[in-house]
C-alpha cells in the first residue's frame, strides 16, 4: 500500500522511511462526540497478521476520485467501517504526505524537505458508505470489504471517529472470494437504537443521535 502510494504521489523519491506500528491508543474524536458521551478518554487498536488479528473502526474517509478540499472530506457523509491494517510515520524529509498535499504544493514539500509529523493510519474499507445513522437504526449491519486498489487508504488517524466491533460472517460457504462481516453499534450507543424503535419519526443527521453532526 506505501509502496503504492509513493509511486504514485512521488515517483521521483525512490528511497524512504517510514516507521510502522502495530498497535496505538489513540484519544476518541471529541469533534464528534456529544457532551454526554461518557466513554473512555482513548482507544486502544491493535493488528497482528500472524493470528489475522485486525481491529475495526468507523472512520470519515472520501470518496474514490474525490479531489475536494480536506476540510470538504471530513464529513459523515464519507464515513465507512474499515479493517486497520497497521499505523504509519512518514520519516524521510520531502515526500508528498496526504497531509503536505492537502496544504503545500508539491513541488514545495520537495524542495523545501518538509517532514510530516502526523501519524497515519492504513485502512481497508466497506465498500460501500455507511452513515452512523444507519448503524443506530439497523443496530447490526451487513458489510463487504472493497476492492483492494480502490478501498485501501493512508489517512491522518484524527480520521478514525469510533473504534468499533466487526465479527465474521460464518454463514457464508467456506470458499468465499470475499468474506462477508457484520458491523455492530457500540454498546454505549445501544440506547439509541431503542430511540428509533420508539419514535420511528425521527430524522437525525448522517451523524445519527450520538454523534456530532454539522449540517449543510
């Protein structure tokens, strides 16, 4: 995926760095979450390839080809359940980072050697958008990993909005070209659900009733 993204954002710089993580405990998005969230302050992710351990998260990702601004992609209206494949650093001075191309000429970023602090994290994501709003009211929702060209992505973890839990379909016939999951709402959010049930009237924002959600 690295590889990838260099040759195809910077050509030109044939060896680089990158330090890689395995795990991090990231703090929870206070940008989305409302004041009377009393979850944990972090969340711990964890990957581990030898045990095909990956962790899950719902994540404001953008859509394939977009080239809208980044402020334009933060939005729920971008958001996905994604499968964590690991978190990176870019190292090395003057590689065109997604964050440097988001505010810095490219041409820039390599002149001028910038070096890029933010830690990002690699996805691969449903493929399909999935508003929160549909995770509150379905409670458990069917997913399907994209295609790994289209749907793997190198995002600022600032990106990542809930840590979440994905369990395998074991329905499915055991030679299945793409295993099929299941995305559930987390159990601190449970309530909100029964909100639906019993006011089926209700029209949040893609947001839904637990996330903060600015409308357009």
């Amino acid at each position: 995926t690295i590889s990838r993204y260099m040759a195809t954002n910077d050509p030109s710089h044939k060896q680089f760095h990158v330090t890689a993580y395995t795990e991090a405990k990231l703090p929870n998005n206070k940008e989305t979450l409302e004041s009377y969230d009393a979850g944990p302050t972090h969340s711990l992710y964890k990957v581990d390839t030898k045990v095909k351990r990956f962790d899950w998260c719902m994540i404001l990702t953008h859509a394939v080809g977009s080239e809208e601004a980044d402020e334009r992609l933060d939005t729920w209206a971008y958001a996905c359940p994604a499968q964590i494949h690991g978190f990176i650093r870019f190292d090395t001075g003057g590689v065109r980072t997604p964050r440097l191309l988001q505010n810095v000429n490219a041409d820039m970023v390599n002149d001028s050697e910038f070096i890029d602090e933010t830690m990002y994290v690699v996805v691969r994501t449903h493929k399909d958008f999935l508003s929160w709003r549909e995770l509150e009211k379905q409670f458990v929702v069917p997913i399907q990993l994209g295609n790994l060209d289209d749907c793997t992505y190198i995002l600022p973890v600032s990106r990542i909005v809930n840590p979440l839990y994905v369990f395998e379909d074991h329905g499915q016939p055991e030679n299945t070209s793409n295993t099929s999951f299941f995305a559930t709402l987390p159990a601190r959010y449970s309530a909100f659900h029964l909100d639906y049930k019993l006011n089926p009237q209700l029209s949040p924002g893609e947001g839904g009733l637990s996330q903060k959600c600015e409308e357009v």
